[in-house]
C-alpha cells in the first residue's frame, strides 16, 4: 500500500488514521494524492500535502480564479456581510478578509459600510480583487508585514480546506484580533449528512472498485469535515472564545448544475438542509461568528 498510514491529521495532528474508502486517489502534477480518515476527529485529510510546486499550479489565476470567481453571483456575499451587521456596527468595523479571491466579499462589506483589506494567496488575484472592491489587497506572503496591524473582524470564506496548517494559520489570525474580536468563517462541510454527500460516496466506492483509469484532477480541499468536527476545531482554537453564530444549510453543490438526476437530487437535498437527523443537521455549508477574548 501507497499511503503512510502514520501521516499527521492536518486538522488534530493525530496519527491514528486509515484510509478512506470511498475516496478516489487524485492524479495532478504527476503525483498521486490520497484521503486519509482520521480516528481521532474524523476528518479527511490528503496525503501527501501537495509541494510548493502543486500549490502555484493549483492556484494560478488563469486556472482557479478565473473558473471559480469571474462572474459569480455577488448575492451571497451581500448577505453574510448583512449578517456580519448583526453583531459588529459597520462604521466602527475594521474586517481583514483572508483569502479574498476577487474580492467579492470585499465589495460586500464595503457596500454595508464597513472597511475593510484583504489577504489573497495569487499576486494577479490580488490585483484584480482591488480594482473590484476598491480595498487594498495583499499578497498573504506579506501577511508577517501587518503583524502590528489590527482588525476587529477576520473573514474566512472557503479558505480553511485550502490550508496546510490551518491550526498554525487560525492561531495567528487570532493574534491580529482587537479587544473582543470576532471570527467569522464559513465554507464547505464535505462530509455531512446530505443527499448529495451520500450520492457521491456511493459513486467514489463504485469508481474506486470499478474504475481503474487515473482520476485526474486538483488537491485543491486538503480536509474534508462534518459539522461537528469543523465546530469543534473552531471552539478549540482559543479558551477565550464563545460561538454567536452557527448555521448549517444545503446548496446541493456540485449536483446543483448537473444533469437530470443530479439536479433532482440537489433539489431535495436543499429541501432537508438546516433539519435535524438524529444528532446532526443536514446540510453541506456552515456560517460561523464567534467571539474571542485575548485574555
């Protein structure tokens, strides 16, 4: 077997892991990228970590970029900034939004009146995010150059998937937060109950059995996490903070584009997001606001 079965949890740095079975291997830059399931906090993580080679290709504005921001719909961002409103006045409000892409979130808190700077990995990326928003936007390699900066707010929206070390990341976000500053972050939870998650294991475990061709395609999401381990990672960051805002909900991506049958399933699946089963809610998104003391 390929896959170190000792690697570290990117998440917990437990090594108590085994493989996960109904993910399929991943072929990109001419290496073979697996899932691992970790014991511990059940979370997903890829082994190996992709070299700095993998990121820049991953990450490179004509490839990532501009397939996933060019043209997107500014209507979500518009309403996490209004919820944002709910607990930090905007006019009093400095938000650092890390890894912003084209900025528009950016351009979102703006037109709620907050202000607002952005941290973004591509340079081009970083470029572009200005002209959009009209904030100022910097390369995340110069993220040591603001550590006497603070914010009141930091924003992480479809970031924490995307990070080798989110833990190391998280604490030094944390460090750059004012008086009872507040986290808010959200993103994909990829292994929570949902019609489509249950699907396309369904399919990864037929794929995987039947399928012996390279599946070729980009590493991009590191961890993969339930709703419950991605609170818990959350909660653990510091023992000063306090969860004001928790909401799971169901976009049925990436069915919602589909075919017929995908698109049929993606339209019930956003039917049972936000209600309980058994223990969990379904859905396959969380929003998170919380707060942090720096006692």
């Amino acid at each position: 077997m390929s896959m170190k079965q000792n690697a570290k949890c990117l998440l917990c740095s437990s090594r108590d892991n085994q493989p996960a079975s109904s993910y399929y291997d991943v072929y990109f830059n001419e290496s073979n990228f697996h899932y691992l399931a970790c014991n511990h906090c059940n979370c997903l993580f890829i082994d190996p970590i992709p070299s700095n080679d993998d990121f820049l290709k991953m990450y490179q504005n004509e490839s990532y970029h501009e397939q996933h921001y060019v043209d997107s719909d500014i209507s979500p961002y518009l309403e996490s900034a209004k919820l944002l409103s709910k607990f930090a006045v905007p006019q009093n409000t400095r938000v650092l939004d890390f890894g912003c892409g084209y900025g528009h979130f950016l351009k979102a808190l703006v037109s709620e009146g907050f202000s607002a700077d952005g941290l973004e990995f591509d340079k081009a990326a970083c470029h572009k995010a200005e002209i959009y928003s009209g904030c100022r936007v910097r390369n995340t390699s110069e993220m040591n150059d603001i550590d006497q900066e603070q914010f009141d707010v930091i924003h992480l929206g479809d970031v924490l998937e995307h990070l080798q070390d989110p833990h190391p990341t998280m604490k030094k976000l944390i460090k750059k937060l004012r008086g009872q500053g507040l986290i808010f972050i959200e993103g994909p939870i990829e292994t929570n109950p949902s019609l489509v998650f249950w699907s396309r294991q369904t399919y990864g475990l037929i794929k995987k059995i039947l399928i012996r061709e390279k599946n070729i395609g980009k590493p991009t999401h590191l961890i993969k996490v339930n709703a419950s381990t991605q609170l818990n990672f959350i909660m653990e960051l510091s023992k000063g903070i306090q969860c004001l805002h928790w909401e799971v909900y169901e976009t049925g991506w990436p069915y919602h584009n589909g075919g017929m049958i995908k698109h049929s399933i993606a339209l019930m699946a956003k039917r049972l997001g936000g209600k309980r089963l058994f223990t969990q809610i379904m859905g396959n998104r969380f929003k998170g606001i919380f707060q942090v003391s720096q006692n």
